[in-house]
C-alpha cells in the first residue's frame, strides 16, 4: 500500500466528512491520519492521509471528485 496525504476542502455541514471517508473506503483506500487545518466561509480544510492499495491515487481522486462541494487542494505522496 502507498501512503499519500491529501489537502481537501468540502462542505462544512453534518455528513460531509463521513461522505468523503466513505468513499475513501469505497476506493479501497485507508485512513491513517485526519487533522482539521481550519474552516471559514461554510468550507472546511482538511489534512487525511490515506493508504491505498498500488501507487497510482487515480481511482481514489475520481471517486473524491464525484462526491458534491469536495476538492482535492493538492496530492502528494506522505
């Protein structure tokens, strides 16, 4: 598994971070580390690392993507 830390930004509303571990978890993915940067104007940042099986993050984007109000801000290996 690699380990890759990602910058988010969602919604900051009840079920927001759970839609977005949920779909970490859908695309096979693992959290390993969660820390809450800030929120301002209705969004939260966050800082997730997250293991995934394989070394490309493409799959696990995509299905973060598809989730409504979440943005990756930046991807990086950890």
């Amino acid at each position: 598994m690699a380990l890759f830390k990602l910058e988010v930004s969602l919604p900051d509303r009840p079920g927001s971070l759970g839609a977005m571990a949920s779909a970490i978890g859908f695309a096979g993915g693992d959290i390993r580390g969660l820390q809450v940067i800030k929120s301002e104007n209705g969004r939260g940042f966050d800082e997730v690392t997250v293991a995934i099986p394989g070394s490309d993050p493409t799959d696990l984007l995509n299905v973060l993507g598809q989730i409504g109000g979440v943005e990756v801000l930046s991807c990086n290996p950890a």
